[in-house]
C-alpha cells in the first residue's frame, strides 16, 4: 500500500521497526495467560493499538520525531488492511472498516492520554483497560494490565530519543543488559 518513497524513507523504516515492537508486545502470551486479557481477534486488536499509542505518545515528545509517529500510524494501518483483507473483508467495504478503525485508534488515542497525564494514579487507565481491552471486566485483569501499561508509559520515557528516532526502543536498563518486563 505505501510503496515507493515513503516505504524507503528513514522515518518510515524507522516506523516499521517500532510497529514491528509494538506487534511483539501485544503477542506476549504473558499478556493472556498472566495478566488476562482475552486472546480473541478484539483482545489482540485491542493491545496492538495499545502499545501503538503508547509509543506515538512517546514520540510525541521527541524532538524531529513527529514524522516518525505519522509513519507508525500509517504502518499500523496498513498491516490492519492487510490483516481485514486476509479475513476476507472485501474492497466494497474495506474503505468504511477502515475508516472506523482509524476513528477508533483517535478515540482510544485521546482516551489513554488523559489516562496517562494522571499516572501514577492508576484508575483512569484501569477504566479504560476494563471497558476497552477486558469489555467491562473490572476485576483483577484490569489492575494488572493497567500496571503493565503504566511500566511501559514510564519505560519509554525513559528511552533515548535518538534512538527512537532509528526505531529502537532501549530504555537505560536494556541497554545495560538488565531485563525489562515493559
């Protein structure tokens, strides 16, 4: 789908990588198995976008990387049309799916900003998590996942921006060979 210039620019090759993180994370099984999330094509959906929030957020705040979190978002859209196309969405109406999707990710976009600027107070993104990745389940999974979430908010603060920018996410930690469960 996007071919040509984009696809070989820095900041696209850049986006593929962090897309290719963000990809890695929400198929953890630890998610699933540990923390509860609900391992259905909604649940995976759900933490994809997730940690693609999370880390557009991040780059938001790095200097010379808002073309970089553009990409990402393109790149997102992309391997979801590909992934529809795969379920047998046809042509018809792959322009109004995707077009809802790409209103879903604003919305859940904003909705985990306002959650993240009143971290450390983890309720507003337990609420969040419950009503959006757990369809309402306020109980333990929420906790958890809101406190895996709030790790990798703060995890990324923590990352470098220049190496951000090249589409590595290594927060100080990682880079001392430390391990890092966000």
């Amino acid at each position: 789908m996007f071919e040509g210039r984009k696809a070989k620019s820095p900041s696209w090759a850049a986006a593929a990588r962090l897309y290719d993180w963000c990809v890695a994370k929400a198929r953890d099984p630890a998610l699933y198995l540990a923390m509860g999330a609900p391992d259905t094509v909604e649940g995976r959906f759900e933490l994809l976008t997730l940690h693609a929030i999370v880390v557009i957020n991040r780059l938001r705040g790095t200097p010379g990387a808002e073309e970089i979190g553009q990409a990402l978002f393109d790149v997102y859209l992309s391997n979801l049309d590909g992934a529809l196309r795969e379920m047998g969405v046809g042509d018809l109406a792959m322009g109004k799916r995707m077009r809802k999707l790409g209103e879903v990710f604003y919305g859940r976009a904003l909705a985990y900003e306002a959650a993240f600027n009143a971290l450390p107070d983890l309720e507003a993104l337990e609420s969040l998590i419950a009503r959006t990745v757990l369809a309402e389940d306020l109980g333990a999974p929420a906790a958890r996942l809101a406190g895996y979430v709030a790790g990798c908010h703060r995890s990324l603060a923590d990352c470098d921006g220049d190496l951000l920018r090249v589409g590595e996410i290594a927060t100080p930690a990682r880079r001392l060979g430390a391990s890092v469960a966000p």
